[in-house]
C-alpha cells in the first residue's frame, strides 16, 4: 500500500528550516545554519520525528545537484583573471595547511599513523578535504555591511575563495575515484582530464545550441532554465556514470559553462539562476541541509569525539588564518590586510557539508564525524563575522568620525571656492 507519511516529512522539514532559518538570520548568520539545527532537532537527536529515507535522500541529492549548478553560475571567471596571482597564492596555501592539519588530526583521532592502509590513507586525506572549503557568502555579507566588499582585501578573498572551492571539488573526484581498488591512479587521472576536456568541448556546442534556441524563441525565454537545468542533470550523471567523476563536479562545471553564455541582451545565467534558486529556496536548499542535521547522531558523542571536534575546530580556523594570511603577505598585503583576509576565508558552510555528505555515500567518512562537521560549520560561521568586525573596528569608526567632521556641503553656488581662495 502506498504510503504518503512524506507529505508530513516534507511539511515539518520545510517549516522547522523555515522559521529557523529566519531565526538565524535575525542573528546575522547565514540561514544554512537555521537549517542544520532544525534537521538536529527533528531528527533521532532529539524530538525524533523526522527520520532518515530514501524520499529525503533522493530530494537531498537533487538539491546538492541544484546548489553547485547555482555556485557554477555564480562563478565570475572575469573576477578570478582581476584577481591573478594574488588570489591563486592564497587559496593554495589556505588549501594545503587545512588540508595536512585535517589529515593530522584525522591520524591521532583513528589512531592509524603508524601504520597506514590505502583505505585509512584516503580517510584521513579526507578530513583534510572538508576542512579546505569556504563559504564566502558568510564573509559577503559582513564585509557589505562594513562597506569593505570592493576593496583590495574583499576582492582577493572572493576569488581566493571561489578557487579554492574549485580545487576541492577536484580533490574530492580524485579521493572518490581512487576509492575504487579496481582502478589504477593513471586511470583515475586520465579519466578526470578526459572529463574537462570533454566538459569543454560540450560547453562550445551549449553555447551555439542556446544561442541559436534563443534566435528562434526571443519572446520565450522561461524555456531556457528549463533548458539549462535538463543539460545540469545531463552533465551530473555523465560525469558519474561515463567518467566516474562526482556527480556534483559535473552540476558545477554546468553552471559555469551557462555562466559564460551570453544571449538575448542577456547573460543566460543571470535568468536562469533567478528562476532556479526559487526552486531551490523553497525545497531543494532546506531537504539537503536539514537531511544533514537528521543524519548527525549528537547522543553517540563521547568523550574521544568532543576531544576531535575541539581539535578540528582549532586547526580548521587557525591553518586557514594561517595559510590565507601567509599567502596575502608573500602578495605584499600588510600585517592587518593579510590577516583579515585570512580571518575571511575561516568560515566553513554548504560546500563542507556536501563534501562530508558525499564522504559518507562514498565510505570515505563514518556519519559519526557528521556532528563534529556541523558543529565546524556552525562555529566558523559565528566566529567569522565578529572577527571581521573587531578587526575592521577602527577603520570603521574613523570613518564615521570623518563622516561627522564633514561640513555640509554649502547651497550658495561658488563659495566654497571662494572659500578656498581665501
């Protein structure tokens, strides 16, 4: 008998995210962290009225599938050529400190540094890999508020951040490939360059499709992000299933290559993304982030699992500051801008919680370390901003002195020359 228990899944899920999404936003942080704290509650952790199932998997997946082809149509490529060697330095050394620190602790932690297998290899990199990703939206939004978003430092930390994510992407391919005892490393390489070949090559045939779609329905163009996210799914399951690359690499480099498609007195991304993240807003987003939540088991934490969450925590913001800070002074940042810029790329959010998420479909992560992960997130996500803040402090408040200090500008044409002139 057909049962309809997830209409009433669906409905709490929805609601629970909702209003703690709002809620969260009242607190100036992002709503994801609403949203992973409704899935906690609802979930075996506590009220236990929301279980794991494979409706809530199947809406889970499609909305890590919609929310990486948004983060590839959101992907400015202009901004990361602006950006150049700056941006490039910085997410290398932020990536690479995050990563050892990540494999450290996930060493201690399993207890396996001496002696090593492939398996445990992969596990321990892993952590590491979570640990690289940043959530710049978190850092926009503090950053806009104190008028800082288009300075030398905002810009260096959203196209750092942009490139890091991409490199992490690929690591994550690369770990879930070599997973496989069956394939060798040669082959897991060629099949990885295979797939950005042919990702090119099909993103010169999109855009003459698209174009040449749009030259015979002008006057349609709610067609296109129907369009646009049938060739998303199109790229997500060729990349699993033809290139054995993730399923989410393929939705991002989708995302990108409509990014770049310019139609219509448009951009193609532009429209699309506008349509999509309405779908993605009100189902797709809060089934992932809240499926999450569900998954995390809070009331097996012990004593060794507070001790790895602690430490994770510790190396995932001070390698971060580290490695993003080191990288901006080698850039001829000063001392305070290359902090800040390393206190900017701390925050982790919705490109860790896939990355760990696809670690436990793979078995590369047990959903044990899901609770330390989100605890990560959630942290990062509080610390960042008021960091920002503290830092930004007296530049802040001297500009709001000299706003004050101002005279009015005067309404009598030419005195304040005159003025000047005497």
């Amino acid at each position: 008998m057909l049962s309809y228990d997830f209409f009433l899944d669906l409905a709490i899920i929805l609601l629970a995210t909702k209003l703690f999404g709002v809620l969260a936003k009242k607190l100036h942080l992002p709503q994801v962290v609403g949203a992973l704290i409704a899935g906690l509650i609802l979930g075996p952790t506590l009220l236990n009225l929301v279980h794991e199932s494979e409706f809530i998997d199947k809406m889970s997946e499609l909305g890590v599938i919609v929310i990486m082809f948004t983060a590839g149509m959101e992907t400015d490529i202009k901004q990361l050529k602006s950006t150049g060697k700056a941006s490039i330095v910085i997410a290398l050394l932020g990536i690479l400190l995050p990563l050892g620190g990540g494999f450290l602790v996930a060493g201690i932690y399993y207890q396996n540094m001496a002696q090593m297998s492939q398996v445990e290899l992969f596990k321990n990199i892993f952590i590491g890999v979570i640990l690289t990703a940043t959530s710049v939206s978190i850092t926009v939004e503090a950053l806009r508020e104190m008028g800082k978003l288009k300075t030398k430092t905002g810009t260096a930390i959203l196209g750092a951040a942009i490139i890091d994510d991409i490199i992490g992407i690929i690591i994550l391919t690369m770990l879930i490939s070599f997973g496989d005892a069956s394939v060798s490393v040669i082959q897991v390489m060629l099949k990885i360059l295979l797939f950005f070949v042919a990702a090119v090559v099909v993103g010169l045939g999109a855009n003459y499709m698209f174009k040449k779609i749009c030259q015979r329905h002008e006057k349609k163009r709610r067609r296109m992000p129907i369009y646009s996210f049938v060739f998303c799914l199109l790229m997500a399951y060729g990349a699993e299933k033809i290139f054995g690359v993730a399923d989410i690499t393929g939705a991002y480099m989708a995302g990108i290559i409509i990014s770049n498609i310019s139609l219509c007195n448009t951009t193609l991304s532009e429209y699309v993304t506008e349509k999509v993240e309405v779908t993605s807003y009100m189902l797709l987003s809060p089934m992932f982030f809240a499926s999450i939540g569900i998954k995390a088991t809070v009331g097996q934490i012990d004593l060794h699992m507070i001790l790895f969450a602690s430490a994770l925590l510790a190396v995932a913001v001070i390698t971060k500051m580290g490695g993003c800070g080191f990288g901006a002074k080698m850039c001829g940042f000063s001392n305070k801008d290359a902090l800040r810029i390393g206190t900017g790329m701390v925050a982790r959010g919705e490109v860790a919680l896939i990355v760990a998420d696809r670690g436990v479909s793979a078995g590369l992560m047990s959903a044990d370390l899901l609770t330390p992960i989100i605890i990560l997130v959630i942290a990062t996500s509080l610390l960042t901003p008021i960091l920002l803040k503290f830092q930004y402090k007296d530049e802040t408040a001297l500009n709001e002195v000299r706003h004050i200090e101002k005279p009015a500008p005067s309404r009598q044409c030419g005195l304040a020359d005159t003025t000047k002139a005497s």
